[in-house]
C-alpha cells in the first residue's frame, strides 16, 4: 500500500483569511516550552520551528500549539454555519473515510471560479459512495505566497448545490469554497449570499474537507480518502490529517 499525504504542515503564522479580524488577532503557534538541548533547540530552528529565547532545558521535549479551527488543511463541522447539529465530535468517521474520486479541475486558472458545468465537464461520475476531491490544484501550487488568497479560485454556488445534490457524505476541496469577498476585481455570481455554499453542504450533512494539496500524487484511480479531524468537543471544526491509500 502507498500512502499520500494530502495535508498542509502547521506552523507558525499560517496565512489566515483575509478580511477577518479573528486571524489577524489569533496566529497559529508551535511553541516548544522544552527542549532537551541547545543543539535540539538549533536543530528545531533550521526547520523552520520559532524556538523562544532561553528554552527550558529538561528530559523531554514538549511543544503547545496554538491555532483556530479554520486554518490550512481542515475539516468544516455542520455547526460551523448552522445551529443545532453536529460539532466537529459528532460528525461520524465513516463519513471521512471512504474511496476517493478525484475531479480534474487544473484547468480553471488562477482567480477562476468553479462551477457546476465544470465539474460535469469533466465526465467524472460521482455518486454517495464516494468522497469526491475538486482538484483545481491551486493549494498546491500557492500555498505559503500572496497570490493563494489575492488570486484565489473559489466556488460558484450551482457547483456547491450540485456536490450537495449527489448527497455525497464529505466533499474534498483545494480552493475557497465561497465568493472571495476580499477581492475588489469580481463581481459577487447573483443570488450567491455569504456563506450560501457553506450552508447547502453543511445543511446536508456534507461535510467539507478544505484545503488539500498534493492530489496530484495521487495517481490512481482507486483509493481510499480518510480525513481525521480532532475530537474537539462542541466545536466547528478542527485542523486535520488528510491522506489517501492506494493498494
């Protein structure tokens, strides 16, 4: 069996969404509290770890994170836009772990907008029984620069009432899922609200995997995508490892 990871790293000041003070207010964090040596303490910061001046020296070493539910590779919970349903704890595992289809979307270019009609384009067939992956290959390409969120891709909402309509249990996606409000060079697709596309997935119990990169490792055509959200008790969302096994 061949495992690819389909998760972003976490780190320290990830790039949160723009236009929401929250992200500005709560940077991811990696702290390490101890470490067990100075050269453990280099070794850390030439991978890229924000060591603390003066560590504390001890046995072991002990890190805390800090980071908001919504930020790289994550997973969406119902009650993230609707009350009154699942928390990030209730959303069942089988609905995150199933065979993956991928829908090849590379050709959508940078600040394009996916759409129900590009999704069907493509023949790709997809069905309740599998967890489809929109691959626009965009987080792959972008992460970690300016233009991932100045130039995003994004989704029109026909495409997010159609994923919703083949009832699929889980939608795995590699752009913004709604209208980039940020940018002032688009115009809003009419009758798409904020939040609309959120609220047709979530509302139908499609829960929504965002931010995954590295589809195009993939390479096959029969696998099995399993999405693992911490059990975060009552919450939105969670940070998550995402990754597919090919047999």
């Amino acid at each position: 069996m061949r495992i690819v990871d389909l998760s972003l790293p976490i780190t320290s000041n990830m790039a949160g969404l723009p236009g929401i003070p929250a992200y500005e207010a709560n940077p991811s964090r990696c702290t390490p509290l101890s470490v067990m040596s100075e050269a453990q303490a280099a070794s850390l910061k030439t991978k890229g770890v924000q060591v603390p001046d003066g560590p504390e020296m001890s046995n072991h070493m002990l890190s805390k994170l800090e980071i908001t539910t919504h930020l790289g590779t994550h997973i969406d919970a119902p009650v993230h836009m609707l009350e009154d349903t699942w928390s990030i704890d209730e959303v069942p595992l089988e609905s995150l772990v199933k065979p993956g289809r991928i829908i090849p979307l590379t050709d959508i270019p940078p600040g394009g907008m996916v759409t129900a009609d590009a999704i069907l384009n493509t023949g790709v067939d997809f069905d309740e029984s599998v967890i489809p992956i929109l691959h626009t290959g965009w987080t792959e390409k972008t992460w970690g620069t300016p233009e991932f969120w100045d130039n995003t891709v994004y989704m029109h909402r026909d495409a997010a009432e159609l994923v919703a309509e083949r009832n699929v249990s889980a939608v795995a996606i590699d752009f913004f899922p709604e209208f980039p409000f940020w940018r002032s060079d688009v115009e809003r697709p009419d009758g798409q609200p904020a939040g609309y596309n959120h609220k047709i997935l979530l509302g139908n119990k499609t829960i929504i995997i965002q931010m995954v990169t590295n589809v195009g490792a993939i390479g096959a055509d029969a696998f099995t995508l399993s999405a693992v959200p911490l059990r975060l008790q009552g919450l939105d969302g969670s940070p998550a490892r995402v990754f597919a096994s090919i047999p």
